[in-house]
C-alpha cells in the first residue's frame, strides 16, 4: 500500500484541508500521540479556520532515531476523534497536515539550533513527559545537545538571543504543577549557572512568556488493532494514526492578549486564556479524577469490568452522578454552572463507545489516587457544611473492600500499590469493618493526615463497610446512590 504522502493525496482527489506551504512559526519538543492529537490539531484548524498560516518544526527531546516516520510521510498523519460530544456520537477523521518536519537534536544539532535564528519561529509547546521538566546541574551549554529539556531550551534560546531576535510564547503542557513556572525557573536557573550575563537574564524575563497551563484530551493513540483496516480503507499507509476523544480542553494562565498570537478561541476551539489556571485544574482533578477513583473500586466489585459498562448500571450512575452533583462541585471555586457542564462532559468521557477503559487499570495505586483526588473533596464538604459527604465516605469503604477482598466471584484480582499498603491490609484484612476502617484512616503516612480528625467521617465509612460485607456491593451501592444509609 502507498504510503500517505500529499502527491498521493493529490492523486486521490483529496477534498479535505491541506497546508503545504507556510512559514515554521511552532517548535515542538515531543512527537508523541499525545500533542498530535491535542496540540497539532488545534493548530490544523486555526490554520483552516483563522488563516494562522503555520507550520510547525518536531523535536523528539529524548533519544535519536523517531524523526523517520514523520519525516517519511512528510508530516503527514490522520486523527480520528471518536467518542461522544454534546450528546452525540462523534467519529471523524481528519489529515493533520501543520507539521513540516522533524529534526533530530542529536543527529542534526546545527538544524535544531538554525530555528531559534528563524524570525517567524514565535512559539514553543512541549509534552516532555512529567519527568521531563527536571534541573539537571549536569548538563552544559557545551553539550551537543545537553541531556536535559529545560537545559536544551536554554541553549536555544541562547542561540535566540545572540540572534537578535524577539523571544518566544512557550506552552508546557506537560502533567506536573505550575508547569510553566517550573519550567521558566529552570531556564534561568541554567542562565545563571552557565554565567550566560546579566542581559540574557533580563530578555529570557522581559522577552519570553513562559504561561503554565492545564491540559485535557484523551488520546489512546495508535489504533493497533484496527490499523489495518482503517489504512485500507482511506487507501494509504499510515504509520502515525493517531486516536482521540472528541472532548478536548486547554487552559492557558495569562493575558487575553496572547489570543493575538495564539488565536484558538478565534478558531472556535476550546483554549481559555485565563488569569489563574488553579481552578480549572481543581476541576478537573475533582471532577474529573475523583470521579474515576470514587468510582473504580465500587463499580469493580459491583461486577463491571469497563468503565463504559459501569455507566450503563444505573445504580453507579446514581452514585457517581450524586457524588459529582452533590458533593464535590459544591466545593468548587469556579461557577457552579461551569462546573456542572464538565461534570456532563464527564458523563459522556466515561460512556465512550469507543474506549474500553479497564477499572483495574484505573485502580492502579487508589490509594495516593484517593488522597490527590477524592480527600480534598471531603475535607472541603466538611468544612462547608459540618456533614459527612456520605457517597464520598462509600467510596474510602469500597476502596477498603476492594484492597481487603481481592476476589471477586471467587476469582482472584490482581491489587497494585506501594508495599505499605499491601502489607497494612495483608495484616489487617480479617478484622472487622470499623477496625479495618479505622486503622486504614489512622495512617498518616498514606494520608498526611489522621482521617479521625475528619468529624463523623471514619464511622460513616465504617458503616458503609458493614452494609458492603453484609448485602454485597451491588446492593450497598445501589442505596448509596439514592442518597440513604447503605
């Protein structure tokens, strides 16, 4: 089969958007799934949408040898967003054609170094991976190229500022906190430790803005198993499909104004230029996140597999949607109404037809999950209005009984988590509900806190443990979501 190329495209009488010449105005550190379906896509249609006319230069940051695929389809790729959105059902596909090329920072040092001397190239995003953003006192500005990203974007930006030219937008969208922050510290952390002057410290601050960010998108990737058939029929070769959800959301800490030079709301897409990130973030850790780790355990031992078959029981629906709606949104900083759409955005995310989302896989270390995302929700409940949040205290209980039971119809299930909590209930697991309950909540080196302090919470979850050996999950579940006593 032919493989995707825009000559063969052009043979095929492609009708859809296609961008093969214009200026390289993006550098992107990461050619992963990930910002190909986030990032790029966004960019493909301001430039379809708004005329943002850019093409964007690929620097895989960690190792040599990924530039080939991308270079071999001259940029080009398809992404298929596949899911549900605004109450129905989405399966689209569309050819990506924003990237120009890929340059190998090991390979080809020089071209890496050449676009911070391009004075079109304005902007930067990155998905380094969350251990991509690191300081590592290791690295130089010698290197060819340093080991480290932020170290590499130092020296480019060096490279930039020898250059005589004006700095950069930079957009991390990697997944750690105020990334843009840390980011921007590192780099003229480097500056300094290089002793690179007083007035390449003053630009890298007065030149380059440097925006933390919040992104939200998922995006399952290469389709392996149905690539076959997807290539065949579109009728070329494909070798970087790309899969995501048609949900997407990116939230930029700083001015409007950066909308002139990122002009994503134009394009009718679904970038926020906003003063503070935090409370989107709180959101969708909350919302989203919490959601997820209230209800894996649950829904797991009510006898779902899946998430999306999860959301087709109507008693976790009741649950999650009562935890949602009633618990954790009151909670929330943001509008109540902003939070309620994300909540339903939430709701169809879980119900994809298209992605089978394993819980065992989401169970995947619930403990620190559940004090990250659920806890905060509890502690501000509580705080707010001296109650109990009884389906979040059911949701500490099912993760007791999932942690504790470890079979399930007779069948054993995997539990995956740090040592110490796989020994606390190895110890623990015969005793009775509010024992267990109790001991698990007074560990405060799972919780950083002792959860007795919470008013009424430990009894609260203990009794939820009594009903969930006693009627078993389904049923326990299933009163819980109606907003009674298990």
């Amino acid at each position: 089969m032919e493989q995707l190329s825009y000559e063969a495209l052009r043979r095929r009488h492609y009708n859809g958007y296609l961008l093969d010449r214009a200026p390289e105005r993006v550098l992107q550190f990461g050619e992963g799934n990930f910002l190909r379906g986030f990032a790029d896509y966004f960019i493909d249609v301001m430039n379809e949408r708004v005329n943002f006319q850019s093409k964007v230069v690929v620097v895989p940051p960690a190792s040599a040898g990924k530039t080939g695929r991308i270079n071999g389809q001259e940029g080009l790729y398809q992404l298929c967003l596949r899911g549900r959105l605004n109450g129905a059902a989405v399966d689209q596909r569309r050819v990506i054609s924003c990237i120009s090329r890929a340059v190998d920072v090991y390979e080809a040092y020089e071209a890496f170094l050449e676009t911070a001397r391009n004075p079109d190239m304005r902007l930067i995003i990155s998905n380094t991976t969350e251990a991509g953003i690191v300081y590592d006192p290791s690295c130089t500005p010698e290197d060819r190229p340093p080991a480290s990203f932020p170290a590499k974007l130092t020296r480019l930006l060096w490279e930039r500022y020898q250059a005589g030219l004006p700095g950069y937008l930079i957009l991390p969208c990697e997944l750690i906190a105020d990334n843009g922050a840390v980011l921007r510290d590192y780099v003229l952390r480097h500056a300094r430790d290089w002793a690179l002057g007083e007035g390449f410290l003053r630009w890298l601050e007065e030149e380059n803005t440097f925006c933390s960010t919040l992104v939200d998108r998922i995006v399952t990737g290469y389709p392996r198993e149905q690539a076959d058939a997807m290539n065949r029929a579109f009728g070329l070769e494909d070798r970087l499909l790309d899969v995501a959800e048609p949900f997407g959301l990116w939230v930029i800490e700083g001015p409007e104004e950066l909308a002139e030079q990122f002009p994503a709301p134009q394009a009718g897409l679904p970038v926020k230029f906003v003063p503070d990130h935090h409370p989107y973030k709180e959101q969708k850790v909350r919302i989203l996140n919490g959601g997820h780790t209230a209800m894996v355990a649950a829904a797991y031992l009510a006898g779902h597999d899946i998430v999306r078959d999860s959301m087709a029981d109507p008693a976790v629906r009741a649950y999650l949607e009562g935890a949602l709606f009633e618990e954790i949104i009151p909670t929330l900083s943001l509008p109540r109404e902003d939070c309620e759409a994300f909540a339903r955005a939430v709701e169809e995310r879980f119900d994809n037809p298209y992605i089978d989302h394993r819980l065992l896989d989401i169970a995947l270390n619930s403990v620190s999950k559940w004090r990250a995302r659920v806890l905060p929700s509890v502690e501000a409940y509580l705080a707010r209005f001296r109650a109990v949040p009884r389906r979040l205290a059911f949701s500490f209980a099912a993760l007791c009984a999932f942690y504790s039971q470890g079979c399930r119809n007779g069948e054993a299930y995997p539990i995956r988590d740090d040592p110490a909590v796989l020994a606390f209930f190895a110890e623990h697991r015969d005793g009775d509900a509010a024992a267990l309950v109790s001991g698990f909540a007074a560990r405060q080196d799972f919780w950083g806190r002792d959860l007795a302090e919470l008013p009424g919470f430990v009894p609260a979850a203990a009794r939820a443990l009594e009903q969930i050996r006693a009627r078993g999950m389904a049923a326990a579940l299933a009163a819980c979501g109606k907003g009674v006593e298990a």
